[in-house]
C-alpha cells in the first residue's frame, strides 16, 4: 500500500489515462501523421504527472513555483497535448489541430508556441542537458520547486545523454528526476538489438544516479518512485518505467512498427472501442 | 581620411606604436564586466577556461561559473536549460567546436527556443596558426547566420570584444536574444578606443575620404575582426596611388546594417569584403545578399577560399591564404575595374 496515493485516486487515475488514450487516437487519426505507440505507452505516467505529481496551474503556466516537466523525445508530445488539454491548459477541441498549419500544437513542441511546455524538443538526446541546467540554475536561486525530464529508451544511445547524467551526477542535482520510458522499441527495431542499453540501471548508478525501477502502468509504483525521488538528497534520480508500448491498444502493443505512424480512421474505431470497453470488459456509453 | 567620429587611435599606421592584445582578452574582461553589471550572467567552460579567457569571470564570481568538461553539446543544452530559467549564460569554447559540433544542439534548444545564450566562439579564423585545419574555424559565421533568432558579433580588436560581449549581455534591446560572439587567439592591434561607438546592430564607418574632398570613393572596404586593421592600411596605402577607399566596420554580421552598407555602394560603386572566415556565407555573401536586392554592384570577396587551413605561422597564414594587405589592394583594384 502506497503512502502516498489511495485506492479511489488511484481508480481516477486510470480512468483519466483512459480518456488520454482515446483523446490520443482521435487527434493523431485527424492529424494524419505522427507517433502512436510511445504516446499510449507514455498516458499513464503522463496522467500520473499531471493529475497528482506535478504542481502547476493550468490557467498560470507561467506561475514561478511551478515544478517543470522536460520532454526530451519530443515526438511523444501528442500524449503530453492530451493530458495537458484535460488539466485545462487549452481546449478539448484544439487537440484536433494536432500538426495542422498555424496550429499550436506543433508536431515536435516548440516552447514558443505553447505555453506550459517549457521547452522546444524533438531531435534526441538534448532534453536532460537542458533540464539539467534549469535545476542548476534553479539551485543557484535556493527555489524549491522539482524539475523533471521524461525521455526515451532509444534516445539513451545518443552521447549528448551520458554527458548530461555526467553533469547531474558531478553536481548532486537532487531536485531532478529524469523518467526513462522503457519500451524497448525504437523506429528500426527492437532497442536491444539496434544498440543494448541493459545494463541501464546500472550505468546511471555509475554516473552517480540513484536510480529506480517501476512498472510504468502501475500508478501505485509511479508515485512511490517520485516520492522517494524527493527523499534523495546527494544524487538526482532516474525511474526507468517499464512501459508497454501501444499500452492499452492489443494489436499494438509490443510492435515497434507502430512507433512512427497514426491509425487509420478504420483502425482508430475499432481501437476507440476497445479503449472505450477497456477491452470488452465493459459496455460503453456509445454502443 | 579616417572618420574623426569613430574616434580611432592616432598613429594607427604605425603598428609598432600600437598595443597589441588579443580578442579573446576583450571577451574575458567584457564577461567581468557583464557579471558586475548583472547577477543574471553565469559563464560555462568546457575545459577551455583560460584559453578562452572565462577564467577572469571564474576567479571573481565562482559561484556563477560552472565547468561542464570536455562536452560542447552539454554544454549547449545545460545553457539553454539556465537561459530558459532566466539565466544569461555565456558558453566559450574553441569555433570549430562550439558552434561547430554542438550545432544542432545550438539551433533547437538555443535558436528555436529563442533563449538569450552567448555563444563565444574562440580560436576562429585561420590565425590560430600551428594547430592547423582542425582547429581553424572557417564557418563558424556561416552556421550562425542561417539560424534564425542568432546574433552574430565579430570584434575587430580587444576593446571592441570587450564591448561587443557587455552588450550581448546588458544592452537592453538585445540581452533576450541568442547571440554568438567570435574571437581569435592572436594578438592583433588594437586601434578602436573606448570613446569608438558599439552598437549591436550598426556598422561604422572607420573610414570615409569624402569627409575631407567631398568626393566620394572609388570603393568600399566592408569588413569584420581583426582583418580589418589589415584593410585601413590597405586603404591608406591606395590613397598614396590615389585609390580612395572607404572602410566600413560591419562587426555585426546579422542582423546587418543593411542601410549603411546600401548607401556605401550607391556611393562607391565597387564592394570588397574582408573576412578571416570562408568566402561562402560569411560576412562577405551577407552583404551580397543585401546588395544583389537592393543595389548590386561589383564586390570582390578577401577570405579563404573554399579550402581547409593548414600549420603555419598566423602572419605567414595570412599572407598565403590571401588575406593581406596587399591581396586587399588587389582586390579593390579589380573591384574598381569591374566598375561599368
């Protein structure tokens, strides 16, 4: 039993996760490109940080003591365009403008166009620098509020990365935790094959990291690992969240070919009926 | 000959009266200056610290300075993640590094995020001399100018460095923006003087003979760095064979100052660039760019051209790659020739 989060919050939780995934595949479906598989593999850690880790105000993005959220692989944003338009930060019906000229929600998030994204991100391997150097700094100015970085497997090959963990560790930045997205897949295949990571714990706890492992479906196991993150206070923390990729969608899940592309809209019906039945399990409103 | 109000050293001809310092010592005393001024100011090294003269910054104000090791990419990143925070960062490392290897990390989490990191690119131009083609920096303008939101300041001597980083960082209109700085490791002369005016964004002119006749000159010097000492004697030594030259200090190559450049060709008619960088997109394609718009004219291109740099002697190196004084007599010769 957690400490820190109870049962009927927890029962929210996946029920909002839920409703991130079917928002997911309506946007990309009305986009007509961009990335499914690490989104909905990403929904309950992304609902998870919006609806109870983070403090922020969605209608003050720019409120001073917010904690920060870094995406470093910035093709996930569709997931983070979800959560973040459920917390109120912009209209449901925005999320149709996904990709679409003049739109804000730019295929890989520009920090510029769309406020409570904190940063531009895309190209791999650059987020955890950058979140790095905004907790330096924040520590400079005895703030108190937490910087985060979620980041995936994939992008760990780049060298960028390992400097950045270099960096964190030499200075001890406690008050950054970075998420792994664990998924195992990257756009050419299976990530242990194209370049093995394993063992990841174990090189971040080289690099001075404390360092915890979680199932990134369990919401329980999320919040534990973010409190105890909090609790470290010589070294900054790394959750590596085993994660599903397609989570929740069972045609997809585990196959790497559905990193880079959307559904189809016969596709995307069917999958909006098994996230709306959760499988079949329930009968839904719309039947 | 010399414009009075750009308030030059006299004597600038004869170099052996002249101080001679380097640009990388104007860019240290310039980021004290800025650390003085502003507690927002922090200075990153990636172990390059007293080459690129942020060791001054260092010693005064530790607790601002961080050392990221031998890592240009962090180095960019974790200055974005401070610049985004409301830091004013200041990032120096040798050019063919830094903007040279971090330069993707540059223009998306400096350029597109639009955040107010200084990019001091040292060692750059071909004078680094012994350490050879690795080393030399020889686009490091041209990276920076195609990116959009980047300032790019090339000093012309150590006083103007020492400005030209002060006000990358405190000028009001331009400390919000991403700029890049670039240096040289040689001493050179040094023949601005704190009264010559700095201002980001306007070039001046260091050298106008229609001050004195009234007649306008046959053509126009536009250069930026240390080369332009070379090019205000190339001018006064023309003058003694009765070639007139403006000399035009462009130490801002974006955004350029497009109405002092125009107004110098419609003047002249004849344009020579001077630039210890290569003849593709650097200063010298800026100004052709402008003028090919608004008022072309013939323009010869002083830099490398389109080739590495080698080992040698910086003054040897110079002379070899045709960046003299007397291959920028050439050039204004054919520039004047190609005159209709």
């Amino acid at each position: 039993m957690s400490q820190y989060i109870h049962d009927d919050k927890i029962k929210k939780l996946e029920e909002l996760a839920n409703q991130a995934r079917e928002l997911l595949i309506g946007e990309l479906t009305e986009a007509k490109s961009g990335h499914t598989a690490g989104p909905l593999g990403m929904a309950d850690i992304f609902t998870a940080l919006y609806f109870h880790i983070l403090n922020h105000d969605p209608k003050n993005p720019d409120w001073e003591e917010r904690d920060r959220l870094f995406l470093s692989n910035g093709h996930i944003c569709p997931i983070r365009y979800a959560v973040m338009a459920m917390s109120g930060y912009f209209p449901l019906e925005e999320l149709q403008t996904l990709r679409k000229f003049g739109s804000r929600l730019q295929g890989h998030p520009e920090r510029e166009r769309l406020p409570g994204v904190e940063t531009t991100s895309g190209p791999l391997g650059s987020g955890l620098g950058q979140a790095a150097g905004y907790a330096y700094a924040a520590r400079m100015d005895g703030k108190k509020f937490r910087v985060y970085c979620a980041m995936s497997d994939g992008e760990q090959e780049a060298g960028n990365i390992w400097e950045s963990a270099m960096f964190a560790g030499k200075y001890k930045l406690n008050n950054l935790t970075g998420i792994i997205d664990r998924n195992n897949i990257q756009i050419d295949g299976m990530v242990e094959n194209i370049m093995p990571l394993e063992p990841l714990k174990e090189k971040y706890e080289a690099f001075n990291w404390h360092v915890i492992e979680i199932d990134g479906h369990n919401f329980e196991a999320i919040v534990d690992a973010v409190e105890e993150a909090k609790a470290i206070y010589e070294k900054p923390t790394m959750i590596i969240a085993h994660t599903i990729p397609g989570k929740g969608i069972k045609d997809m899940e585990f196959d790497y070919k559905w990193h880079g592309v959307p559904p189809k809209p016969e596709e995307a019906k069917k999958f909006l009926d098994e996230l709306r039945t959760l499988g079949g399990k329930i009968t839904s409103e719309h039947q | 000959m010399i414009n009075p109000d750009a308030k030059l050293v006299d004597n600038l001809s004869d170099k052996s009266k002249l101080e001679m310092a380097a640009t990388r010592d104007g860019y240290g005393k310039g980021l004290v200056e800025a650390g003085e001024k502003d507690q927002r100011v922090v200075v990153l090294s990636a172990d390059l610290t007293e080459s690129t003269r942020s060791h001054w910054f260092a010693e005064k104000f530790p607790e601002r300075f961080v050392q990221v090791g031998v890592a240009e990419q962090n180095m960019a990143t974790v200055a974005s993640g401070m610049a985004n925070y409301g830091k004013i960062p200041f990032i120096a490392s040798y050019a063919v590094f830094s903007p040279g290897r971090n330069n993707e990390q540059i223009r998306t989490t400096i350029s597109l995020n639009n955040v107010p990191v200084k990019i001091g690119g040292a060692h750059a131009g071909i004078s680094v001399g012994p350490d050879g083609a690795t080393h030399q920096a020889l686009e490091d303008i041209a990276l920076m100018r195609v990116q959009p939101n980047m300032v790019v300041l090339v000093p012309c001597d150590a006083i103007e460095a020492r400005k030209a980083t002060a006000a990358a960082a405190l000028s009001v209109n331009w400390r919000s923006k991403p700029t890049y700085i670039r240096f040289g490791r040689e001493k050179s002369p040094v023949f601005t003087t704190g009264e010559t005016p700095f201002e980001i964004g306007k070039a001046e002119i260091f050298r106008d003979p229609s001050i004195h006749s009234g007649q306008a000159a046959d053509c126009v010097i536009i250069g930026c760095g240390m080369l332009l000492y070379n090019a205000l004697i190339a001018a006064e030594e023309l003058s003694k064979e009765g070639i007139e030259c403006m000399v035009i200090n462009s130490h801002t190559v974006k955004p350029l100052d497009e109405k002092t450049i125009i107004e110098a060709a419609q003047k002249t008619g004849a344009v020579v660039s001077v630039e210890e960088h290569q003849i593709n997109g650097g200063l010298g394609s800026a100004v052709a760019e402008t003028l090919s718009r608004n008022f072309p004219v013939p323009q010869e291109y002083i830099g490398v051209q389109n080739r590495f740099g080698e080992s040698g002697e910086p003054d040897e190196l110079i002379e070899i790659f045709g960046m003299g004084i007397a291959s920028i007599k050439e050039a204004v010769k054919r520039a004047i020739a190609r005159k209709k």
